[in-house]
C-alpha cells in the first residue's frame, strides 16, 4: 500500500488502527480515535490492564472527566478491544507508540520499552503500515533508535515498506482528553508527505493546529517544552528560597511581577514530579552532552527542583523545633503522594522523596491521599496524634480541611504547606504555626 492509500484509508476512516501502550496517553488516545468512527486495538503488556478495559473498566482511578464514559461506550459499541498480542496487530494499517521513556539514575533515556515495542510490532508489520511514536523521545531517536530497529525486525525499508513518525503527546493527567482535543500538535515525520497524512489522521481528534514538520524538530519542540517548564518552576523555586530570607511573601511578589509586560513568573513549590517534567530535560540535553556541549541551566534546573523535598524537610525540622519537638522519632503526616492534584499519579512524586528524607532524620511520615489506595483512610484518622501535619499536594480535598480540628487532633500544632493551600492568616487563627514555601 502507498501513502496516497493508505490517506484514502484515513480519509474515509477505513484505516485500522493501533496503539501500542495503554497508559495514562495510549488510553485516551486509542478512545477517542474509536469514538471517532475508526476501528481501534489497544495492545499492553500487562494483562489485568487489558483485561478492565476490554470489561470497559477505566484502569485510571484520578478525576480524569468523560474518560470513564467514553471508554464504557467505545468497548459497547465494539470499536475498541484491547489485546495483550502482537500477533493480532498484522492487519492494522497504522499504530501509535505511547510506552514509557523514563531516564536512569545517571539520567540516560532507557528505551527498554520502547525497544520492545518496536521489536515485537516490526516482525507482524504489513507492507505499507505508518508507525507514529508517540512516547516523548531524545532528539535524534527516531533515527536513531527506532528507524534501525523496524528496518532489522521487520526486514522492510523505510518509505519503501513502512512510514515512520513522531507525534508527541501534550497532556497531562486530570485533563487528558480535554488536552487531547484542544492542544495543538506536533507532527513529525521522515518525510512531508507522511506528515500529510499523519495530520489527516489527528485531524479527527485534535481540534487546533497540526503543525508539520520533520522529527528532529518534532522531537526537540517536546523536549525543549518540558525544559522550559523544569526551568521556570526552577526560578520560581529559587525566588521562593529569597524570599524566605528576605522575609517576603513569594506568592505576592509573584503576582505583582506578573503585572510586568512579558513576565510569566511560575509556581514556587514542594517539587516537581510525574513521568515528564523530571526527565523530559535530560531527554532533551542527552546527545548534547555526550558530545561535550557544556551544559549549565538546564541541569541545575533539574537539581533546584530536586531539592525541594529537602527544603519542605528543613522546614518542618524548623517549625518542630520551635515546639522543642525533635525529629527523632516524630510522627510527620504527609497529605499527598501523587504528584499532581486530584491525580493517582505518584511517579517521581516529590513525596516519595519527603517521605524518604524524613526517614533519614529519624522521623516517622504517616501517609495519606485520596486518590491512592494504598493511602487512602479518612485523613482526620491519619492526622490523629502526629507531631506534624505536612502539605505536599493541592488535592481539593485538602482545601476543605478544617484547621480547627486539625490543630485539636495534633501533638504541637505544626503545619508546613509546600503548595500554599492554605492562606496564612487563616491557618494561624486557628491556631496552627505555619510554615509555608516562598513565605518566612
Ligand atoms: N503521562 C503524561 O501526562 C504524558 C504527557 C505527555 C507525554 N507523555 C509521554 O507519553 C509516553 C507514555 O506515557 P504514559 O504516562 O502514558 O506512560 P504509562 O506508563 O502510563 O503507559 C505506558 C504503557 O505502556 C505499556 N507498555 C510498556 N511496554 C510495552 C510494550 N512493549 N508493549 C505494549 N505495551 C507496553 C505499559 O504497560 C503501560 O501501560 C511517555 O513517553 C511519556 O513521556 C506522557
């Protein structure tokens, strides 16, 4: 099959289609491209995964709007099943890649999943399929790393036997399929006239531009735009610690910043966490580096935001000793273990980190979130005799908390808030002794 086919397929919605990883992207993805009249398989490695969707049970447990309903109606009407085997993907026209990208402790992309995804797709490829990877990659992956491997597994050339692309994905948890649909996106190909196509595809779920473009550009714009983030969170950070000395108020200064022409100042905070933000960035420089680019802003980005689990730590150390309370063996609540509010996500949560470090004092974190099953108890149970109450994810239900019976159900009446949930007046008239990020 040529491209002008395999358009004419995507343009009457003939096309069979497949995406590879049914995660927190794959899902969504592989919904609403059913939903829009497309006849769709979802393939994971993990089989109790595909075993709730294909009973049309959302495997994502965060406040993710419509996904639920939309995948209850996509598994009814039969235009969506999940499988667990590539062998059933040699009739599908075109698949999407969305399996994790994470970076190691030294910061190098590890692209096992990725690899795999490639390797067991290639061998079942028919003649003329476009594979779109998804996944956010390293600049130079595409060739570098998936071209080989679909060429060497499936025995075909590239533009000859297969179409290849990247179209990186930017959502984020909690608004998945509203971002699907209204961010503009990135299609990168090996050649123009496969993003032609790619953006005939997208076009049916992705309501804004579609911007063409080859991968090396697709796969830089992903990364660079999660750098930039990392970096702007980084100065916000950074500010946040002056302030402190300075025995200003962050957030104030933040907001009236603000009201200079082209200042976008970001939220300070308690850390940065998820599968994207902390690794996106070393994604980005990876290449850069080991050809000896000397790289200065980025990486210390990565380590300012890395710190601030410390720094939410000292800060409780601080408040405890006010109270002449140790850390040796106090009972710390942390409210919050995802990353993100009103998320399950808990990958390279900040909390994780707290949890960790306040372990090394010799404290003794109490954890709760009601978004993760594993911490999930009624959080008044959870505060209950602790020393201290720590505040490290804006969940909504955190907001509604009363302060009154928090401080009436503490040891010392010690709250550290590292999202600035709480307004510090309040806090204090109810008699809690607040300490906040950004805020001496
Ligand atoms: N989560 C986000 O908000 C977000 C946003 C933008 C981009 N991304 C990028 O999208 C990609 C996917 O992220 P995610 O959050 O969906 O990850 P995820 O871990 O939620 O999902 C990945 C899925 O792929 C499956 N998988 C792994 N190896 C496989 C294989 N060989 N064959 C089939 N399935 C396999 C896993 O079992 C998992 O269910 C990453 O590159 C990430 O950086 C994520």
């Amino acid at each position: 099959m040529n491209l002008n086919e395999l358009r004419a397929r995507v343009e009457n919605k003939s096309a069979r289609l497949a995406v590879i990883g049914q995660g927190y992207v794959g899902l969504p993805v592989a919904a609403l491209f059913a939903d829009n009249g497309f006849n769709m398989l979802g393939v994971d490695v993990q089989p109790e995964r595909v075993e709730k969707i294909n009973a049309g049970v959302n495997p994502i447990e965060g406040k993710e709007p419509g996904l639920a309903e939309l995948l209850k109606r996509v598994i009814a009407s039969g235009t969506f099943r999940a499988t667990t085997e590539y062998s059933e993907l040699h009739d599908r026209d075109i698949f999407l890649i969305a399996v994790e990208t994470p970076v190691d402790e030294n910061h190098v992309p590890r692209y096992e999943a990725l690899r795999a995804a490639l390797a067991s797709l290639a061998p079942v490829m028919k003649d003329g399929a476009l594979v779109i990877v998804e996944s956010t990659i390293a600049p130079r992956t595409m060739h570098d790393v998936a071209l080989p491997l679909l060429e060497e597994y499936s025995g075909m050339k590239l533009n000859e036997g297969f179409y290849l692309g990247n179209c990186p994905e930017r959502v984020m948890p909690g608004k998945l399929l509203k971002n699907l649909q209204t961010m503009s996106r990135v299609a990168g190909a090996m050649t123009p006239e496969t993003a032609d196509v790619m953006i005939a595809l997208y076009k049916n779920i992705v309501k804004a531009d579609l911007d063409p473009a080859n991968c090396i550009t697709a796969e830089l714009v992903k990364t660079v735009e999660n750098a930039y983030r990392d970096v702007q969170i980084a100065f916000a950070n950074e500010v946040a610690l002056i302030a402190e000395a300075a025995g200003g108020d962050v957030w104030k200064v933040r907001e009236l910043v603000n009201k200079s022409p082209m200042r976008q100042m970001h939220l300070p905070g308690a850390g940065v966490g998820g599968h994207c933000i902390p690794k996106d960035p070393w994604l980005l420089v990876h290449r850069a580096g080991e050809r000896g680019v000397p790289l200065r802003l980025i990486p210390a980005a990565r380590e300012i935001n890395d710190s601030m689990p410390s720094h939410v730590a000292d800060l409780v150390k601080e408040a405890l000793k006010k109270v002449n309370r140790d850390m040796q063996g106090a009972r710390i609540a942390v409210l919050g273990y995802a990353y993100l509010e009103d998320s399950d996500d808990a990958r390279n949560s900040p909390s994780e980190a707290l949890v960790r470090i306040l372990r090394d004092f010799g404290a003794d974190p109490v954890i709760h979130d009601p978004w993760i099953h594993e911490y999930n108890s009624d959080v008044y149970e959870r505060v209950k005799g602790c020393d201290a109450v720590v505040v490290m994810v804006a969940h909504s239900a955190y907001r509604q908390l009363d302060l009154h019976k928090v401080k009436s159900i503490l040891r010392f009446p010690v709250l550290v808030d590292g999202r600035r949930v709480f307004d510090v007046e309040t806090a204090r008239s109810a008699g809690l002794q607040i300490a906040s990020i950004g805020k001496s």
